[in-house]
C-alpha cells in the first residue's frame, strides 16, 4: 500500500475542502489496553476529521494534569514510539476499525531524535502517518526535520501563541505546511481560562490578528471544552482541537467499546451541535 500517496490525498483534500478542522486529541491506549482502534473508529463517526495522536512523554513541558495522567498510562500499557507507529498502521489497515482521516502524531522532540529522525519519519510515512506537530521545536531549529518529512510528503505543524508578534505568526505561517495550531491562552493543556469573559474576548482578538497574518488555515486548541466554545472559535478560525476535555470524558471507561461510546457521544455533542 501506497501510504505516501495516500497521506497526500488525506491531508491535502481536507486543507483544501471548505470544512472546518474538527480535532481531536487521543493518547494511544488510553484509558486501556486494546482501546485506541475502537476509540479512533468512534472519533472518525462522531464528526471528527483530522486526529492528533499523543506520543506519551514522561516529562512534557505544555501539557495540563489530564494529559500527563493519560501519557503515563499509555506507557504503562506499553506504548513505546514503535508500538505508536504499529497501531497506526493497524489503524489503516484494519478491517473493523479502518481510519481513513488524517492523523498527525503530536508530541515532544525528545523520543523522535532518541528513535532517530530519518529513520523516524521514514517509518511513519510507511505506517500511515500524515504529519507533525512538536511543541518544543521551534521553527527555526527545525530545517532538517522540515526537510525529511517534506521529502516524503509529510505536514509539520508550528505552533502560534496569544504573545506572538505579527512578523514571528507570518513566519510561522509560511513555515507550517498545511496548517499553524493557535494555543489559545498562555496556559497548560486543559485550561479553564476559556469560560469567559475578557479571557473569551482577548481570544476573539487574537484570532483575528492571526487572521490578518496567515494565508493559511489554523485551529485553535487548549481549554476547549464545550459546543458553545467551538461555536464561536470556528466563526474566528479555521478549526478547534478538543484534548483533555475528550479524555476526560473516557478515563472511567470499563472496556475500549465503552471508551468508543463515550468518545463518540462527546464528540457527536461538541462538533455536531455547534454547528
């Protein structure tokens, strides 16, 4: 299978569709073993479109309390990188729980250069992978790594911020392949700064002042939490990205088909109703 042509078609049709990003975070083997398939299946059901999958780190650096729970039981349930790059391919391949969406792996430098990065991204383009987003990459250190994955056709996402300046979010513009990813508040995953007030209008401005800067299109994640929020996000933005909020709604599945069925009536709720 043609994975690298494929990743292209994925990426590429849903960036150059009128859709709005529908996104959603999942960390692997969350809250189980054997739970990922069934969840990312649920996701892709439920009116998500593009999927971030986790790479469980011990120590991050952005990442809010729920998101650091869920990493340490991903890697309790044994998911190295290998393993994250084997589900994926399951993920494509399988005949119950085929995922045809694209899917970036979102997660720190660190166990990608400990991996190796051309060996890394080599074996993401052959397991199905369509693209990145590291957080503490700046763009500026990344011309090797933008320049294997965009060898293979692989997106790199950077980052975008409430304190960046106009010249840093036109930079980043132009550095993003497909798209730029807008942390919403100066705040940790999981946030609770978005439930109103001068919080809710700063970001109004700060989208809009992104919007001025960009050619491209950008989601907004971190704190997102409700339909109402995506609502009035997607009227600023090109998409949202829902995280803890989505693992929050599964941690206390007893079955990875329980985890799917909350995962698809939260999803369902957030995405369907806001519209």
């Amino acid at each position: 299978m043609n994975f690298e042509l494929l990743m292209q078609n994925r990426l590429q049709t849903l960036i150059e569709s009128d859709q709005k990003l529908n996104v959603a975070y999942l960390m692997p083997e969350f809250p189980m073993a054997d739970a990922t398939l069934p969840v990312l299946f649920a996701l892709q059901n439920s009116g998500v479109n593009l999927i971030e999958l986790g790479i469980p780190f011990s120590d991050p650096l952005a990442d809010g309390s729920v998101i650091q729970r869920a990493a340490l039981k991903s890697i309790e349930n044994g998911v190295t990188l290998k393993k994250l790059l084997a589900l994926v391919k399951m993920a494509r391949e399988s005949e119950n729980y085929a995922i045809h969406i694209p899917i970036v792996l979102m997660g720190y430098y660190n166990p990608m250069y400990s991996y190796g990065i051309e060996s890394f991204i080599t074996d993401a383009v052959k397991h199905g992978v369509d693209g990145f987003i590291i957080p503490d990459l700046p763009p500026e250190e990344a011309s090797l790594f933008r320049t294997l994955a965009a060898s293979h056709g692989l997106s790199v996402t950077f980052l975008i911020s409430p304190v960046t300046i106009d010249a840093r979010i036109q930079e980043i513009d132009n550095l993003s392949t497909h798209f730029s990813y807008c942390v919403s508040v100066n705040a940790t995953t999981g946030t609770s700064k978005l439930a109103g007030g001068i919080e809710a209008n700063s970001l109004k401005d700060y989208l809009s002042r992104v919007r001025k800067n960009t050619k491209k299109k950008f989601v907004v994640g971190f704190g997102i939490k409700t339909p109402e929020q995506v609502h009035e996000i997607q009227k600023n933005a090109d998409g949202v990205v829902v995280g803890s909020a989505l693992l929050n709604a599964i941690q206390s599945s007893t079955s990875p088909e329980n985890a799917a069925h909350h995962a698809q009536e939260f999803c369902h709720s957030l995405f369907l109703n806001s519209n």
